[in-house]
C-alpha cells in the first residue's frame, strides 16, 4: 500500500510547495500521518483482528464448542464490562456489525427496517442518544465494554493508541470531519439491503478515478480481484453494498495491501463527492462487469445504484 499513500503525499506536496516551500517535509509529514491513522481507525472499525499483530479468530457462533483462538480467554472471545465472557452471536467482535456500517445500530441500515441483523446493537456513535458524547467516554466504553450498550471490553486486545484511532474515526464521522453516511446513501425500506446511493454522483469523473487508482490492481474492468469466496466482482459489490465500499475506499482492506484510497489533503465534502462519483461509474454493469462473480447481477430498476444503473 506505500505506493498509493506517496501518491497523496505527492499531490500535496505539489500543493505546498507553491504556497509554501519552507517546513513542507515537516508538514507532509503530519499530514501523511493523519490520514494514515484515520484509516487505521476505520479499518480497525471494519475487522481489528485483521489489522493487529496478534492472532485473534473468533469463536464460530454455528458450533456449540467454544473454539476460536486469542482473546483474553484463548478462545475467541472477548470479556463484557463484567469480565466474563462475551458471546459472539454472529457480530465477530467487529464494530460494524455491532453498530453497523452506519453507526445507528438498530435505526441504521443493518437495523430492523433494513438488513435486520440479529445481532445489532440498540444505538451507535451516531445515534441521537449519544449526541455530543465525548472522546473519552467513548473511548473508555470500548476498552473497558458496556454492559447496557452491548459492547464487549476491546482494551484486552487493542492499545490504547488503536483504541483512540477508532473511536477519532467514529467521532470524525459524526461530526462531519469524514464522509458522513447521509451525504453518500439514503435509507430505504424499499431497496435490497436498505439503501440508495446519494444523487450527483459523476459517472464520467468516476471512471477516470477508477483507472488511476484502482485499474492496476482490480483490472481496468474491476473483475481480476472476485470477493467473498467468488461471489462479487468489485462492480458488483458496489452495486450491492455501496454504502461498505465507501468506507473501505476511505479507509482500506483490513489486513490486505490496499490501504486508504482518497487523495490527501481533501475535505471531507471532496472526499464525499469522489466516492459518489466512484459508486456512480461502478454502477454501470457493462463496463464494470460481473466477470468470474458467481452472484446474480442486479436487475434493470434496482434502486439501490437509482439512475446511474448503467
Ligand atoms: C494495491 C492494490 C489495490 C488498490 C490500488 C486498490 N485495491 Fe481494493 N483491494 C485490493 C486487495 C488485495 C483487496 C483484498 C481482496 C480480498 O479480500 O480478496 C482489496 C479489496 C477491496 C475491497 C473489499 C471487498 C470486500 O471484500 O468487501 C473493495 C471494496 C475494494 N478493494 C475497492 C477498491 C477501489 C474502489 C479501489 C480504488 C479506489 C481499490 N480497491 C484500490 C487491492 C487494491
């Protein structure tokens, strides 16, 4: 991933130095850090175990042993606030699931109206209950756990630097400081997996995008890499979880060579406004294709791509 993060630094750095030349390395730098250590945030936030040293494989909820491997117990589990162990029910230890890719819990898009994922926390980072909540509550609910939120104790298997990386992402969505869920999708009973992309998306700047930055390693028609088992090509998964690959896009693959996407030094509206325009072009089934994917391709008037489906 180093290549594509010096690829950020070079932008800005072309910045800077018409501005600026004297102190430029220092402030790049700082810059380069920032952006790194937010996505190490927001990957933390998708998968943490994929993203640390140590070996962390959750308990399989499907089997009645306990037998995953790591953890304060050994086993795959994490502690509640109580010190006893904390079940896994098919939320992985991750935040996403237990709070959603959304951070609404339950009101959110793997909430009840929604996806409906058994597993979904009450509430979440942005929910109207824990408006203006500060840094450090939350980051002692996560190292310590919660029991009336539901959160397991993650000070057991993060630092306490990954833990305010995590919570700093979290916070920075709510408040704006990153690409806020409401600017890039709508929540919708109607549509599969309850969303629709924003409107303005730029297909055309999208696209352009796409090649410089993603062509070389998911080919030039998003098909070399197929996910999940087989299942998606990259189009296809945009086009059925839109709102997951912007936050992937933003922050990374945990535990793989694909580090944050977004060139530095934008706003949190540029950078909203580049994933709408990425999401749009990967919404055209011909050009993005399904290749080796064995899911079916969306149908014509899937609402979730609305008008840019192609
Ligand atoms: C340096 C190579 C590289 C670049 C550049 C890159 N990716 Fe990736 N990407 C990967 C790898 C490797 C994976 C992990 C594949 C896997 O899990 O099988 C991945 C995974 C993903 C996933 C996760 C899919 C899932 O499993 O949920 C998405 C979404 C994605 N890439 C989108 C993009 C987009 C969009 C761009 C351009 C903005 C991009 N990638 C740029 C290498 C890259």
């Amino acid at each position: 991933m180093g290549w594509m993060r010096r690829t950020g630094v070079g932008l800005l750095a072309v910045g800077l130095c018409a501005c600026a030349p004297v102190g430029e390395s220092e402030r790049d730098g700082a810059a380069d850090a920032g952006v790194e250590r937010t996505a190490l945030g927001g990957r933390l936030f998708d998968m943490w175990y994929d993203e640390i040293d140590r070996v962390f494989v959750p308990d399989d909820p499907e089997t009645p042993v306990v037998d995953g491997r790591g953890g304060p117990n050994g086993d795959g589990t994490l502690n509640g606030a109580d010190g006893r162990p904390f079940a896994n029910t098919g939320h992985d230890y991750r935040l996403k699931n237990l709070f959603g890719w959304d951070m609404r819990g339950v009101a959110g898009v793997y909430g009840r109206g929604y996806q409906d994922k058994p597993w979904i926390l009450a509430t979440g980072p942005l929910s109207p209950r824990h408006a203006g909540e500060t840094r450090d509550r939350w980051i002692a609910r996560l190292a310590e756990g919660d029991m009336a939120l539901g959160l397991p104790a993650y000070g057991d298997v993060l630092s306490a630097p990954e833990i305010a990386a995590l919570v700093d992402f979290m916070l920075a969505v709510r408040d704006g400081d990153l690409p806020h869920p409401d600017a890039l999708y709508a929540l919708s009973t109607e549509a599969p997996k309850g969303f629709v992309l924003a409107p303005g998306g730029d297909a055309e700047r999208g696209r352009r995008f796409y090649a410089a930055q993603c062509a070389d390693c998911h080919g030039a028609d998003a098909t070399r890499i197929i996910f999940d088992n087989g299942e998606q090509s990259l189009g296809q998964h945009a086009r059925y979880y839109g709102y997951a690959v912007a936050m992937i896009v933003l922050a990374g693959e945990p535990g793989s060579d694909m580090g944050p996407q977004l060139p530095a030094g934008l706003d949190a509206a540029g950078q909203t406004a580049t994933l709408l325009d990425l999401l749009a072009a990967l919404c055209d089934r011909g050009r993005y294709p399904r290749g080796a994917g064995t899911d079916p391709e969306v149908p014509d008037n899937d609402p979730r791509c609305r008008e840019y489906l192609r």
